[in-house]
C-alpha cells in the first residue's frame, strides 16, 4: 500500500551555478579583448585657451608685444604689435631647415626688451610637420644654459616665451 504523503517537504540543497566555466570564458574574452586591442602613441601639443571675458582689459601704459610666429612652408614671420607687422623673416637654409639657432638668438632679443612678456601666438600653414613646430616652439620657449642670463627685478628669467598659443589652426 501507499503511504499517505506527508505535508513536510523534504528540504533539498540548492545547487550553486558552476562558476569555475564562467569565469573561465571571462578570462578567455578579456584576453582578447587585450590582445585585439590597438594601443596609439597620442601626439599633442598642449596650448592653453584664449579667456574670454566682457570687461575690459586693464589699461597699461606699455602697449604689449604681442609676439605672433606665422609658420609658412618655406619661411618664419615674427610679428610684434597690435596689429602685427613684420620684424624678421627666417627663411629655410639650402638642406631645407630652418634656421632654428638664428630665431633662438633673435628671440633673446626680444625676451631683453619685454620681461615681462611669456606669450607667443603661432600660426602654422597646413603644410607645416609636427616635428617642425616642435624643433620651433623649442626654440621660442626655451632659454639655455649658455644663453645670457637675463634678470627681472633681481630674479633670474628662466624662459624665454614659455606660454605658446596656437592661432589658425588648419588640418
């Protein structure tokens, strides 16, 4: 005969999922993901932005230098000025590079009449390199040992137009 059942349920274990196969088909995604992944070298020039404000610019006595490089393919214009004018050309040597020790000095010039100064705009052509603008902003910003030593209120200047901002940028 049957035995009448019984109201209690018999209690059963619960079965826990297998993890160990799901994690290793995670582990088998992540490393393809990893290895079909392309890793880049980023190439930047970091250049802060222009403020723009609706007050007016405090008045000065001292008109400012407003130093602008305009990169062509075959020359450097250095303009000072508002508006700009032109106060040296740099043009290419006969093995088609600039002549980057001319405009460093001719930049120290410039840093010994305006201490004060740290900005420079540049404008390059669309046809200008990478490493050409680099080669250049180098030798705009950087102020070296052998350089002579240039003193604003008994402090040592320690570049020349170390705050590059870019203008007209073209692709």
């Amino acid at each position: 005969m049957y035995r009448a059942p019984s109201r209690r349920r018999r209690k059963e274990a619960v079965k826990s999922p297998n993890v160990v196969s799901i994690l290793d088909v995670i582990f088998i995604l992540i490393f393809f993901l990893v290895m079909s992944a392309s890793f880049n070298a980023l190439k930047e020039i970091t250049s802060p932005i222009p403020i723009i404000s609706d007050e007016e610019p405090p008045k000065s006595k001292k008109k400012p230098l407003s130093l602008t490089l305009i990169i062509y393919q075959n020359s450097i214009s250095v303009l000072t000025g508002v508006p700009g004018s032109v106060r040296r050309t740099f043009k290419r040597n006969q093995e088609g590079k600039f002549p980057l020790e001319e405009l460093h000095n001719y930049m120290i010039k410039l840093k010994e009449r305006n201490l004060t100064e740290t900005l420079a705009i540049f404008e390059p052509s669309a046809n200008v390199t990478y490493e050409e603008i680099v080669t250049i902003m180098d030798a705009v910003r950087t102020l070296r040992r052998t350089d002579k030593a240039l003193y604003y209120k008994d402090t040592k200047v320690k570049a020349l137009f170390d705050n590059i901002m870019f203008s007209n940028i073209q692709s």
